[in-house]
C-alpha cells in the first residue's frame, strides 16, 4: 500500500534539486535553479573520479541558508550520524533541566524538544554550522517511510507494552468507540470544515477528506506524560493513550483510502487511465487494514510467545526476539500482506502487557522492561526534535510559497479552533455510551480529552507521504503540509505547555477529605511498629552489650509521624536524609559503634518495609546502596554462616 521510495527534492525557489550522493539523498542549494545531476558513488564512476565529480558538483551549489555542504564522497552514515546524536544529547540536557525544574512549573519535555528543533532549523537558515549543517540537511529531506518503519514501531509498542493490562481492558470500549466511529466522524466534520473555511482553495471532496484524516491522527504524549506527573487516575490517561494508539491505525487506514480516491481523480483529469475507486472496493481495503492488521499482530504474538517459553533465561535471546518481532510485524504488514501495521504492532504490544511476564524468564523481565524504555526514549527524543526541522522547513521551504500568504495563515489559525470543536462534537455525540462504559466519563474528563487531542509525528508523516504521489499538484501538496506542520506546532506548543494548568483549574478529582485522616493514621500505626522494633533490638542479646550508638539508628530510620507531608495530589512525601553524610559524621567518631548501630538499623528497616509494603506507602528512601563497604562485610559474615549471617541479613 506504500508507495515506492524515490528522492525527495527541495523546493524552494531558485534551488537546485536533490542529488545523490553514494546512495543516500541530500540536497544543496544553489543560487541558479536547474534540475541536479544524479551521481553514484558505486556504479557509473568510482575511485578518485567519483570523488572529483562529487566535489565538483558539490561546489557548484551556492547555499541560499548561508551553508555548504562538505566536498566529497560523503557516505550516507556520516550525514546521519551528527544529527542523531546532536538530538540525543539535546534531549539529555532538556531531561536534566526539566527535573532541575519546580514540580509546578516544570515544561513538557516533548514541547520543549520541538522548540529546540524548530530553533535549530531556523538558525541553520541564516548561519553555517558546518557538519552538524549538513547533517541538519540530509533529515530535512528525510523519507517518510523512515519515520514510519523506524521511530514509530517501538514507540507504539513501548506504549501499548506499559500500559495496566486490566485498566486498558475496562476502558478499551471507549477507546474503540472513540478511534472507530470517533474517526469517521472526525474526518468527515473535519472535511466539511475544509470545505467551507478553504472555499478559496477550491477542493474537491477527496482531498479535503485526505487532510481531514491526516489532521485526525492524535498524538498526545505530552498531555499523557503531565496527567502522569501531576498523579491523574491510571484510568484518564489510560483512556487518552489507549485512543492515540487506536486512532492512529485507524486515521492511516482512512488516509490510504483516500489517497487512492484523489490519485485516481487526478489521473482523470489528467486523461490518463487510472483503476476505479468503487464503494465494493473501499469496504474491502478498509477490512483489510482494519482487521487483518490486528489478526496479524495477534498471531504474531502468539508465535512469538511460544519461542521465548522455551528459553530460559537467556537475556539476549528473549530481548532480541521481541525487539526483531516488533519491527518485523510492521514491516511485513505494511509491505507484503498489505494490512494495517500501525493496529498490528499495537495488538502485539497490548498482547505482551497482558501475557509478557508469562513468556519472558522472570531474570529477563525487568531487563526488557528497561531496554524498550530506553528505545522509546530514544525514538522519542529524536522524533519530536526531527518534528521541529521538518515543520520549519515545510512551512517556509514551500517552493510555492504558500506560507508568505495571509490568507493562509488565517485559515490555519481558524482550522486550529475547528478541530477543537470537532473533536468536542464528537466526544458530545458519543458522551451518553461512553459515559456508560467502562469507569464511566465525567464532563471535565470529556474536556481534558477534547483539549487533549495533539498532532505529532504519525500526521507529519501522513503528509510527507503525500508528497510522494505523482498526480497531485505541487501547490496541494504543499497546502497540506503546511496546514499539517501548523497544526502540529500550534498543539503541541498551546496544548502541550498548557495542559497541566487546565487539569489544575478543573480540579477534575477533589481530594478525599478521608485520605488524609487514613494516612495519617497509618503513619502513626507504622511509627509506633518502628520503636517496638527498636526496644525488641535494645533488648535482644547481641546488641544488650555492644556500644551500639542507637542516636545514629534515630537518624537512619525515618520518623513517619513527624515527617510526613502530604502535597497537593493527597500523597504521602518523605524528606530523604543524607545518608552518607549520617555514617561519615558518626564513624568519624566512633567506628566500631557505627557498625554495629548500622547492624541495627539494618534489622530495624527490614521490619519497618514490611509494615511499610502493607501500607502501600512510598519507600522512604534506599539506604543500602549507600552502605556498600557494610555490605561487603555482611557477605563475608553470611558466607561464614551461624549467627553473623543472620544478623547481616
């Protein structure tokens, strides 16, 4: 169903168009226009012709952002490298300043991320930066199938994978209900204000249908990630991702539907022959899509289950047959059976959030867990700051020119307040279902999740695709990249930034008045176990005659009832002592009383965690990372066994 991969040119005004370089597509800019000549570094010249040529035709090109790119046979790796690591780095220190942050006051990351990305494309305009400029270049003109077959497998599959199995099946009634009608009527709202907004544009019904489903794919990880940091209910932002993943799948089936409906309207206006869109025709491709996707994925997954069962813990084995699965599933739906990729990998990933700690060996388990974190991260990271270059290019790259017209940008600031009122009328229409299933849906949860509906990297991609078909006329496709990339932006830097004041100010889940009474009781209850501990251990034969210094074990264990906070969500917060600074002041004075003191607080913690696990309290903090020299001791007393080793443990 893709369409075939053929180099992407620039177009901007009096620019030359792409070449080739080795293999790999990058485009430079020059000061006359003219079509490039295509050089192969393997195939038609090689050697030290190869790399004469190059320079040559490299030099020739002037750059209109005031930067060249470097001469010679450049390898595709060497174009790709510096940005991808540019982007890693940069989402490092984005993560260290947001943490650095105030809780209240603390940005999305992923906003932050396109900011960073739409900066960097804009200063690249009009300034050399060298490799890293070059680099810069070549992902501008990235394929969409990289997009699509790269980032976007594990970033669906991270999702679906971490999601609570048995809250995802309370409310994915609504999240089909949302992403399957939900959609349709999207798209068709949507088309019809295409219609009557853009009348200048003189559309016909298919291509405002085709932009009404590109704007239709949702992508909310930022307001998922706030609901998340600000402690809402597993079930809301359950519910919001839960749509995302289905949405998306089903916003793709729509786009290649209609994609087919303007490529053949084209191609008879064009008086070429082209195959007809009949309705017998769409009903078969939509099932295809929509349900061999999530027929493939499944059977996938349970194939996949039946190997990892018979490892047994082999970390390399088992991760890396999920890992090749996932990319497998997608790439194989998409390009051979021709079925919905997107539906296929999300199945799998829900699949393994229910039965994954059943295949998997339970060394393997969290190991796993953490790898597809870190990928997730990774593609994540890199996505959304790729988001911010390709935007800024598409909206003032347009050989057209369409983003230095006003009438444009009106309609892109009216289509912005329409999709929020589509998007409402359409949760208004299913509100009395949804209301009814699952957890139920309360009108500021409704509101959340119409303010909720950002765009991300699945409609960039969806546009860039549509530059790929040959029918269409330079200046639509320009028109729907650019209202495509201006949605985008305008989500994601209002909603995004402002998501968490709006959850503040609809105080959606007023506090218990009860919670913190329990709380508080319960802080008591676990305080007063902690001192019966203590005494139990002044009284105990191996510590009724040592100089065991019981003011350090005071300082080690937490006092609950003191201490204990509750912050604005109702929740329990702990000051976390410094740990390291309590042993180096006290064995400083004394060392062979802090030993044993910590000996104490050790038996001491274990029973207070246990009563701590009952409670379904926060832990208070992790002492024994600290204590890696005691712990070094206490293994060679418990390798000696008797009543060292018990006391260690």
């Amino acid at each position: 169903r893709l369409p075939a991969q053929r180099p992407r040119t620039r177009r901007r005004a009096g620019s030359s168009r792409g070449r080739r370089v080795g293999g790999s597509y990058f485009h430079a800019r020059g000061e006359a226009g003219g079509r490039g000549r295509a050089i192969r570094g393997a195939g038609g010249l090689t050697g030290g012709d190869c790399a004469a040529a190059v320079a040559m035709e490299v030099a020739d090109a002037m750059p209109t952002r005031g930067r060249q790119l470097s001469a010679g046979p450049t390898p595709e790796i060497d174009l790709a490298m510096p940005f991808l690591l540019f982007s890693v780095a940069l989402g490092i220190v984005t993560r260290m300043l947001v943490k650095a942050a105030p809780k209240a006051y603390q940005p999305p990351y992923t906003v932050l991320l396109f900011i960073w990305g739409f900066l960097c494309a804009m200063w690249a305009g009009t300034h050399t930066m060298g490799t890293l400029g070059d680099s810069l270049t070549s992902w501008e003109a990235l394929h969409p199938h990289v997009i699509l077959f790269v980032f976007l497998p594990p970033l669906l599959y991270e999702s679906a994978s971490a999601m609570d199995f048995h809250v995802f099946t309370r409310v994915v009634g609504q999240s089909v209900l949302l992403a399957g009608p939900g959609v349709v009527l999207a798209v068709g709202l949507t088309a019809c204000c295409i219609q009557l907004v853009m009348s200048s544009y003189d559309w016909s019904w298919p291509k405002a249908l085709l932009l009404g489903s590109i704007l239709s794919a949702t992508d909310p990880v930022a307001v998922v990630a706030v609901l998340q940091t600000l402690g809402a209910p597993h079930k809301l932002s359950t519910m919001i991702e839960g749509e995302s993943l289905l949405n998306d799948g089903s916003a793709f089936v729509l786009f290649l539907i209609f994609k087919d409906m303007v490529g053949f309207e084209a191609a008879t206006d064009a008086g070429q022959e082209a195959e007809p869109v009949t309705a017998g025709g769409v009903i078969v491709t939509f099932l295809q899509l929509a349900v061999g996707g999530p027929a493939f994925g499944l059977a996938c997954a349970l194939v996949m289950f039946t190997f990892v069962k018979r490892v047994y813990n082999d970390v390399y084995v088992e991760i890396s047959t999920v890992l090749v699965s996932v990319f497998t599933v997608f790439f194989v739906g998409e390009t051979a059976l021709h079925v919905s990729g997107v539906l296929a990998v999300v199945v799998f990933g829900v699949f393994m959030a229910r039965n994954g700690k059943f295949a998997l060996s339970r060394e393997v388990e969290h190991n796993n867990h953490a790898v597809w974190q870190i990928i997730g991260w990774l593609a994540n990271t890199v996505i959304f700051v790729l988001a911010g270059v390709i935007i800024y290019d598409r909206i003032f790259g347009a050989e057209s020119g369409v983003a230095f017209e006003a009438a444009n940008w009106g309609y892109l600031i009216a289509m912005y307040v329409l999709l929020h009122v589509v998007r409402g009328t359409v949760i208004l229409l299913l509100f009395p279902a949804l209301s009814r299933m699952g957890y139920g849906l309360s009108v500021k949860e409704a509101f959340i999740m119409m303010f909720g509906g950002l765009r991300g990297a699945v409609g960039l991609a969806l546009g860039l695709l549509v530059e790929l078909d040959p029918h269409m006329e330079q200046r639509d496709k320009d028109l729907i990249n650019f209202h495509t990339a201006g949605i985008v932006l305008l989500t994601l830097f209002i909603n995004g930034s402002t998501a968490g004041d709006v959850y503040r100010a609809l105080k959606i889940y007023p506090p218990n008045r009860y919670r913190a009474l329990l709380s508080k009781g319960a802080l008591e209850e676990l305080h007063n176990d902690v001192e019966v501990s203590i005494r139990k251990l002044k009284r105990g034969w191996l510590h009724r005659n040592t100089p065991a210094r019981w003011r350090v074990v005071y300082d080690l264990v937490p006092n609950f009832f003191r201490d204990g906070k509750f912050n604005a969500e109702g929740h329990v917060e702990m000051p976390l002592k410094g740990v390291n600074d309590i042993f180096v002041r006290h064995i400083n004075r004394q060392k062979v009383g802090a030993v044993f003191a910590a000996t104490a607080m050790a038996s001491t913690t274990s029973a207070m965690m246990t009563k701590q696990g009952a409670f379904g309290l926060p832990a208070a903090g992790k002492v024994a990372p600290d204590m890696a020299p005691l712990r070094e001791g206490d293994e060679e007393a418990e390798e000696g066994g008797g009543v060292g080793a018990s006391s260690a443990r």
